[in-house]
C-alpha cells in the first residue's frame, strides 16, 4: 500500500464521524419540523372534533407519561366516521408528537382542543389514537364567548400568510394562562415576547402568571386554514 493511499484512507475515516453527525443532526431536524398542513391533517385523520377534556389516566416514569388513555367528550363534530358524543384517545411510549395532556389542577374547568384523530385498529373498539404530526390544538375562549385557537401554533406548517388571521384576545377559562415561575428572569423575558404574553393576576401566591393574547378564531381556522374539502357538509364521513 502506498503512502498516497494510506493518507487518503485517513482522511475517509476522519470525514466518516463528521458525516454522519451531519446525517444525524439532518435527521433530527427534519423530525422536529412539523410535515402537515391544517389542510393536510385534516384529510388525514379519520375524526377531526372541537372537544373538551374529561379524565385522562396515564402510566408515568419519572414523572413522564409512558403510556394511557384521555377521555374527551365532543362538543362540535367536524369529521367523524359516526354520530359520537365521547372520544378515548390512547398513546404508548414517550417523545416528541405523542398524545399525552397536561396536568389539569382539581375542581378546575377542563380545558377544550381541536383534535386530529386516526382509528386505531390494534385497539380495543372506540379506542382511537392521535394523527402522528401532532393530536391537538389548545381552544381558549374569550370574554364574549368566543371559541379561539391560541397562537403561536408549534406544531404544524403554514403555507399561507397566517399572521393575517390572527388577532389580539381577552382570553379567560382553561388554556388562557401559562405558569413562567421556573424560567430564569432571562427566559421568562424571551417566552414573554416569543408569546406575545402580559402578565395576569395571581391569587395563588408570588407566581409568574401570564396570560396569552392572540389567536385565530375556530370559524376562521377552520374556513381557511382546514377547508370545507377536508371536512364533511353535515359533519358525518360517510363512505360511497
């Protein structure tokens, strides 16, 4: 073996980490990037639904969910296969895009999401599992009643120019407030503008409550954003 080949073989063996953690690293980022447009989930999930949150039991590790299911009960039915009042939405494993909820405290009211569902045929009937880019939009209502959804939206694409449909809220009830007291005085202050959040009123005690301001009204979402096309003229997916 010459030393010409024996210099260039140390150079592939030398580029082959760097390649890879490339490759690595392109992979991760395009695992975090949302693929689906509101328009696109839609027509790919089996239920599309306005509901509110009614129990959720999960197996935790760590105090990380691993596994369980969320009890819904559906207010507005956008797509469903069949008339249906209750939805069960179950999830295994952990990660980024699983269909897990937040804590909800005790005696509070429950909070409200737009839900993008897909049968799950491995289950038991009725169960059904999250659409894999993502199971939930956080549905905040304003102080006239108003059904919003909350902006920003982390996990979908746009492909349109949605900074034009959203607009600045009172909002109140479930989804409204955010909890920034473990954020370090500079984090706060970059979630704080990220959000475009003002501080709230606390009765429980010195915490850094804050309440979101802007939205995009559900009527809206759903008329531009989702489209008729995507979802069903009396809310009934019915096959030919």
């Amino acid at each position: 073996m010459t030393s010409a080949t024996v210099f260039l073989s140390f150079l592939l063996l030398l580029a082959a980490p760097l390649a890879a953690q490339e490759s690595s690293e392109s992979d991760e980022t395009s695992e975090s990037e949302p693929v689906t447009t509101p328009s696109q989930r839609a027509a790919e999930s089996d239920y599309v639904a306005l509901a509110q949150l009614d129990i959720y039991k999960y197996e935790e590790k760590r105090e990380v969910p691993v596994g369980g299911a969320s009890w819904f009960d559906v207010l507005v039915p956008y797509k469903v296969p069949a008339p249906i009042e209750r939805l069960k939405v179950v999830e295994e494993g952990f990660g980024e895009g699983k269909c897990y909820f937040e804590d909800v405290e005790l005696f509070t009211e429950m909070p409200r999401y737009l839900l993008f569902l897909v049968n799950y045929e491995d289950g038991d009937p009725g169960e059904v599992r999250g659409h894999p880019d993502g199971c939930a939009l956080p549905i905040v209502i304003t102080t006239d009643n108003q059904y919003v959804v909350r902006w920003p939206i982390e996990n979908m694409r746009f492909e349109e120019d949605v900074e034009s449909l959203v607009q600045e809220f009172e909002f109140q009830g479930p989804g409204a407030f955010i909890d920034l007291s473990d954020l370090v005085s500079y984090r706060r202050e970059e979630e704080v503008e990220r959000l475009h959040l003002v501080p709230a009123n606390d009765d429980r005690g010195r915490r850094e409550i804050y309440r979101y301001t802007r939205g995009i009204p559900l009527g809206t979402f759903r008329a531009e954003l989702i489209g008729t096309d995507n979802l069903t003229k009396d809310r009934i997916q019915r096959g030919n």
